[in-house]
C-alpha cells in the first residue's frame, strides 16, 4: 500500500509538495475545485463546513481544467518525487445539470469526458467524484477532538431545502430566481447515476482512468429534503453492480462508512476489497454515527485502523490512502501538524504490518 496526501487547490505550492514528501507520502490526491471562494466558511486550511448558502461560489462554467494545467502540477509533483494518484472531484460548475438532470445535461456530460480525457493524457489514473445534489452539508466545526483540536461533526440533521443555483453545496448561479428545488425520488437519483455511469465509462476505460464513487457524507437516507446514493455500507455493491466496467470504481471513505448505521466497517472494507474495486482509501477515523458524530485523530476514534489494514492487505489492496480529514492542531501550521500526525501514524502502521 502507498501512501498519499490530500491538497486542496490552493495548496498546490512547491513547499506542500515537499511536506508530503517529507512526511513520508509517495503520491498526492488533489483538488481543483476551489471550496473556498466567496464563503462564508471555515479558514482556507481546513476542510469546508459553511453555511446554509454552502461553501461558496462554484468555479467558471466555460474553463475546463486544461491538459497542460494538469500535466504542470504532474510535472512540479515528480520533482519534488511525487506522482498525483487522483484529481477528487468535479467543479458543481461543469456538471450541476448532469447531477440535476437540468438542459445544459448533454453539454456537461461533454465537459466531463473532455476532463477525464485530459487526466488520462496526463497519466493521472483516478478521478474522483461525488453524485450528490446536497453534497458534504450539515456538518459542523467545534473543540471535538482530543485535547479540545478544532474537528468536523454533526449534530443533527439538516432537512431545510436546497435554494435554486445552488448544488453540490456550492453556488453555480447567484442570480437564479427566488424559491428552492424540488425534492427527488431516491429512485430518480439512482437513474440519474446509471445514466452517467453508461456514458461517462465506456471514455473512462479508453483512456486508462477510473472513476471513484465518494460514499455520501454525511451518511443520512436525506440531506436537505434530497436522497443519497451511497447511505448505508450495503449501497455500494449497488454502484459496482449498475456498471461491470473495471473503472466503475469506488473512492472508499473509511469515516463516511463508519459514520452509517447500519454494517460493519470490517466487512465492509472486506466485501469491496475483495471485489478489488478501491479506487484508493480515504484513512480517516470517527466517533458516533449519524446524525450525531465527530470526526477524531487516527489513532482515537471508533475503528481499529489496523485490523483495517490487515483486511486490506490480505485482500492485496495496492492502491493509495491519504487522510482525507484531520482535527486541527494547536500551534502556527493547525492543518499541517494534524495532517504530519495522521501521517506518522500511517507509516508506522504500514510498517508494522509489513513485519508481521
Ligand atoms: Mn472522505
């Protein structure tokens, strides 16, 4: 197994390029969409929580992310001995209409295999994403963690309805028409998935890409009057079975997958390991499930991160775990010191289980 870090956009600097190394990561999983734009939300260096109105402002519907852009930070990363894993997530402004079944659908599903085309010219293997119309909204920020570090959670959920222009918890039109949207069938949203599934993986497997299928966080059958896909462990075998493609493929969120009730996290890091359709791992760990949980440090939460590892090992799962999210350490550098810690973890435990 290897280990990777996460990098939000604006963290795509030489000197995080040489902390992910020096903290012991081979690969990096990168953002590009900008989380952080307009919001009123949490400090740039930690994960976004937000408001009602979301994180912020959603990116420019008419740029695409450029095979050049992609290929410069593939270029900088390899210099400092890093390969990039996965770009995680599309911009809600290229594919809103795909995820709301609205009339750009056709020209953004477009957008979107033009995307996936230019990772794979940039060798960029994973592509990230998340089919959701409310996405990662409810959640909270407080003093949750271990001696009071400032941690994501949920206290309760959050049913208030989305406003029009707004999806994926972030703005794509700030001048749409009063009122909110209308609230789906779970069945409409499952459709909505295969469909994007059928035309998006026949491009995927052309060019060598796999498309990774965040869980729903947090893990509620509803969030802001919307269903989820993936709400319970059992829902993924649902995601491989729509699409036998081997780039219908899944970005396995240990936290989000601990925060459902109902499963187990170990078997179900076993079912879809053994099914050798992870994508890569997000390590992260938690206390609680919904709608009432808090994200914790590695090594405290409620899932023994290394029986993990050792399901995944047997299973010869060979791919990426990054943190994805961390509490937020006291002292100058919050985001980095939580990041360096959770790393630290990581080796040691990767090492470890190559001793025994
Ligand atoms: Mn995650």
């Amino acid at each position: 197994m290897k280990l990777g870090l996460g990098l939000y956009r604006h963290m795509l600097t030489r000197d995080n390029f040489r902390f992910a190394r020096q903290a012991g990561a081979t690969h990096l999983v990168i953002h590009l969409v900008d989380y952080f734009k307009g919001g009123a939300h949490s400090p740039g260096d930690n994960q976004p929580t937000g408001s009602d109105r979301g994180w912020g402002l959603a990116g420019d519907p008419n740029r695409l992310w450029t095979t050049q852009e992609l290929k410069d930070i593939c270029r900088s990363a390899a210099e400092e001995g890093l390969k990039i894993e996965a770009v995680e997530n599309f911009d809600p402004a290229h594919w809103h209409d795909v995820i709301l079944d609205g009339p750009k659908r056709e020209s953004q599903m477009e957008n979107l295999k033009t995307i996936v085309r230019r990772l794979g010219e940039a060798e960029i293997p994973v592509m990230g994403y998340n089919f959701s119309i409310a996405g990662v909204a409810g959640r909270v920020s407080g003093p949750f963690a271990r001696g009071h570090a400032v941690s994501v959670g949920m206290e309760g959920p959050l049913d208030i309805p989305i406003p029009n222009g707004m999806v994926w918890n972030m703005v794509y039109d700030p001048d749409a028409p009063q009122g909110t949207l209308t609230s789906i069938s779970s069945q409409e949203l499952w459709q909505r998935l295969e469909r994007f599934l059928g035309e998006m993986l026949p491009v995927a497997e052309e060019v060598g890409v796999k498309l990774a299928l965040h869980p729903d966080d947090p893990p509620l059958p509803t969030v802001r009057g919307q269903p989820r896909l993936v709400w319970q462990p059992a829902l993924y075998q649902r995601v491989i079975d729509l699409n036998p493609s081997r780039s219908n493929a899944l970005e396995f969120c240990l936290g989000t997958l601990a925060e459902m009730v109902d499963g187990n996290i170990y078997e179900a890091v076993e079912q879809y390991s053994r099914q050798d359709r992870l994508a890569y791992v997000h390590f992260r760990n938690v206390r609680g499930k919904v709608p009432s949980y808090k994200e914790t440090f590695v090594d405290d939460g409620e899932i023994d991160m290394l029986r993990v590892l050792r399901i995944l090992k047997q299973n010869d799962y060979d791919g990426v775990l990054i943190p994805d999210h961390t509490p937020q350490m006291t002292c100058s550098a919050p985001w980095h010191a939580g990041m360096a810690f959770a790393m630290g973890y990581m080796r040691a435990a990767l090492q470890a289980l190559e001793t025994v």
